[in-house]
C-alpha cells in the first residue's frame, strides 16, 4: 500500500479517552486511510514518530480569530500550539454580519477597525476562504453584532422590528453555513437586553440546527442567576448550550464553582449543555469601569488615548497620575486589560470536569495579549495534566479534540480513526508546555513538533509549511 503521508511508531491519543497505543498512521489525501502495524507500506513522505504521541488537532472552541484568519492567515498563535480548528464568533462579537458606521462598538472593538466587518455572513465566508488560513474556521454570529446591525443606541430591548431584523440577518446567517449564535450579555452594549430578546433569537437558532455559546450576563454575585437564564434561553429553543469560559469572578465570589459545577451536572441530565474554559486565573477583556477593583491586579494591555501605557498597572498608572483607580480607567478607555481576579481552586475545579472543554480566549489584535492566546493547550497538556496531574492524557486530549468536535457538530474531526479528515497534532510529551508568559506573551509553544491539516503538513519545527485550513460550514442539525 501507498500513502501520501505515513507516520510510523506513534503513541496514539485518538481524541475519545482511550488508552494511548502504538501505532502506524497512513494518509491519503485529506483523510486518514488507515492505522496499525503498516510495515511494508510506503509513502512520499514518511514521518518517524518514535516515543512522541500523536493526537487528533486540538480544536479551539472560544476564539475571537474572526479577522486574524483573514489578514494573518498564517495564523502562528494557534498551530504553534497544536490547534487546527478555530471556533470564532464568541462573545457576542463577530465579523458579520454588520457595517459599522463611525467607532467600532465595545466589545467589537476587541475584532478590529470598521473594515474588519462584513456586511453578510457570505462575505466574511469568502473572505476567510481567499485567505487560505493554516487552520480550520467555524464561525458563530454575535448577538452584540446582531445589535449593531439594526439598532441606533444600545441602552435599550430591541424594538420587535428590531428583533424581526435580528431574526433575518441571523436565519440567512445561518443558512450560509453559520455554526450558531454568541451571546455576550455582561458587556454595556448587550446588557440591556432582555432575556425575550435573546430568546427569539434562540428560536431560530433551533429550527435551524444551530447551537447557542453565551458570555452570562453575570460571572460574579449573580453567577447562579445568570446560569438559570443560559439553561432556559436554551431549553427555549431547544438547542445544545455551551457556558463561555465558566469561572468564577472578583475575590468575593471565589469558591463558587462547585455549585456550579453541580448546576451544569444537573442541567446537562436534562438538556446538551457544556461550558469551556482556559487553563488561567487571569482574564483578558476590554476595561470597564464595572470591573475596576483594588483587590487584584489590573494589567493594562492596549489604551486609544494613552498608548504609551500598555503593559503598565492600573494601580501604578494611578499613582502616576495622583487620581484613584476608577478615574485612571475613565481616562484610559477605550482601553483593554488583563484582571487578575480569579483563584487557582476554581480554575483547577471547572478546567478538570468531564463536561468542560478547552478554548483559549485569546486576543489576537491585542498588542499585548495573554499568554492564553499562544499558550492554552500546551499548557492543559504539560502543566496541568503531566506536572499537576490534573487528568490523564487521554482525558486532557478528549477535552481539546473529540469533545469539542461533537459539540459543535465538526464531522470526521477530532478523532483518529480511519475515515477521519487527517488533522493531526504530534508532540514530545516530557517536552511540551507553554512558551508565552504575561511577560513575554507571543513565545510559541514548546514540543509541538509537527502538525498537519487537511492531510497536509501545516507546521514542521515551528515552522509553518503549507495553509491548508478551511471554512467548516454547519451541516445538518447539531443535538
């Protein structure tokens, strides 16, 4: 037998929790063609895997890579680390479909300028397929750019017109391949709308087979509320859910994941539900006023007005400027920042549970972002799951792979298995780990060896090969 591609003597993580197994990978095409002991098979190119482990790609199911696929499409944060797949849209914030008028709205801001949007879901496809990004993109449709599409002021429900526009923009999103709706009701500019609002959303989400990723409108005092409102605003539309990085915000709230945890256990018996989460107690977002606090260290990462404080402290940009912390943030914004407002438990409780996947929240506009965006997966893998022991391999790869594939309804992804689109991830296991730091925040991972997308080889030795990504489009009802 010829391959296109063998990989020999690999330890396979074949992404569903099974035990790892030696094995021969063979690749034809964009497919994996078979896997076993393919002794006198040969192949045009032939990879020697001996002692290192091979994984399906790792799928990153929380990004905001919405523009960075199009005008970066080299895309080095993310297969630097082994990822494949790119879930964009979260939040509430996506690249279409909108035409920004004037200064891009918070949270939007965080995607880009005004010609970073599109004006349909058809258009930002195209683009991302000109593009030919190093991975593969699904993409979501943000409610908070659903908002900007159709309504004069945010600080409001959207009118039924409003909502009807919403409805259609969504419907025909939807129906060009869209994966689903985000929602991003903490932010000022989702906040006041109503659970009705986001509901009638949901029901066309629902008859269309899509699924529903929310950013609570509350990760702090009224988390608990907060998750009720997800669980319902699903169960409404009858599709699956997935809670945006579940943590648990600001010190007082410190403590709480186990009753969340115990809540989405309950749900998920009655509903298809999942929460993601990065492996970090820091966040990064856009500077609010809301979030400012003494009780943690705030790093600003970009300012509009004052860009000259980058990487600086809020506290230290206070001191400088002889004024109290919430007058510093006034002055920076638009602005963003890294809040260091979670504890290690909680992170450690919600990033071990079976339910939960992983996504990076990375930035990548952002001129100084978290370390998440270059370093959440390998992180998962030599951090938390070979120095911490956190969880088995198996179970850290099905939470990066398998999981997410099945969730999102990715077809023939996250698995190896014969059949499977070859997107593949080979790492050194005593080797691998995070490379970026909140220091130095863009070093690539380290023991990502080698990855191949689509059956082509995508990195080789840092360095990326061949962009051979595509525009996964929904297919058929998501349950």
């Amino acid at each position: 037998m010829t391959f296109d591609t063998l990989i020999r003597r690999a330890w396979i993580v074949d992404g569903t929790g099974a035990e790892p197994y030696v094995a021969d990978v063979g690749v034809i095409g964009d497919r994996i063609s078979a896997i076993g002991h393919l002794g006198t098979a040969r192949a045009t190119t032939i990879i020697d895997a001996e002692g290192r482990y091979l994984a399906p790609g790792f799928i990153d199911v929380h990004t905001h890579d919405d523009n960075c696929a199009i005008r970066e499409p080299d895309m080095r944060p993310k297969i630097t680390q082994g990822i494949t797949t790119v879930i964009v849209g979260n939040c509430g914030i996506s690249a279409s479909p909108v035409v920004i008028q004037g200064d891009v709205p918070d949270p939007m801001n965080l995607l880009g300028e005004p010609e970073d949007f599109f004006a349909s879901f058809e258009s930002f496809a195209a683009a991302v397929e000109a593009a030919e990004p190093a991975v593969n993109v699904a993409a979501l449709i943000g409610h908070t750019t659903l908002r900007a599409g159709v309504m004069d002021r945010f600080d409001r429900a959207a009118t039924d017109d409003e909502t009807l526009a919403m409805r259609q923009a969504l419907r025909g999103a939807l129906r060009a391949g869209a994966i689903g709706l985000s929602s991003g009701l903490a932010y000022t500019n989702a906040r006041q709308a109503p659970t009705r609002e986001v509901k009638a959303l949901i029901e066309v989400v629902g008859e269309e087979g899509g699924i529903y990723t929310t950013h609570m409108r509350n990760e702090r005092e009224t988390l608990f509320e907060a998750m009720d409102e997800a669980f319902e605003t699903a169960r409404h539309g009858r599709v699956p859910l997935v809670i945006s990085h579940l943590k648990c915000a600001d010190v007082e709230n410190w403590g709480k994941s186990e009753h969340a945890i115990e809540k989405l256990e309950t749900a998920a018996r009655e509903q298809p539900c999942n929460c993601d989460c990065y492996p970090y107690s820091a966040c990064s977002t856009t500077l609010d006023l809301w979030r400012v606090s003494d009780a943690f260290d705030i790093l600003i990462t970009w300012s509009k007005p004052h860009p000259e404080m980058g990487r600086k402290l809020l506290k230290e940009i206070a001191d400088e400027w002889q004024v109290d912390l919430t007058e510093a943030a006034r002055r920076l914004m638009p602005a963003g920042a890294i809040y260091h407002n979670m504890d290690e438990a909680d992170v450690r409780r919600v990033l071990a549970h079976p339910l939960t996947m992983i996504g990076s929240d990375g930035l990548p506009s952002d001129p100084n972002p978290h370390p998440r965006l270059w370093g959440s997966f390998p992180r998962v893998i030599g951090h938390y799951c070979r120095d911490e022991g956190l969880f088995a391999l198996p179970e850290a790869i099905r939470k990066m792979t398998s999981m997410s594939a099945a969730r999102f309804g990715l077809t023939d992804r996250g698995v190896v298995r014969e059949g499977a689109f070859a997107d593949l991830t080979l790492f050194d296991y005593e080797r691998v780990q995070e490379g970026a730091t909140f220091v130095e925040p863009t070093e690539p991972a380290i023991g990502i060896d080698w990855v191949m997308v689509n059956g082509k080889l995508a990195l080789s030795e840092g360095n990326v090969t061949t962009r051979a990504g595509r525009l996964l489009k929904r297919e058929g009802v998501i349950r």
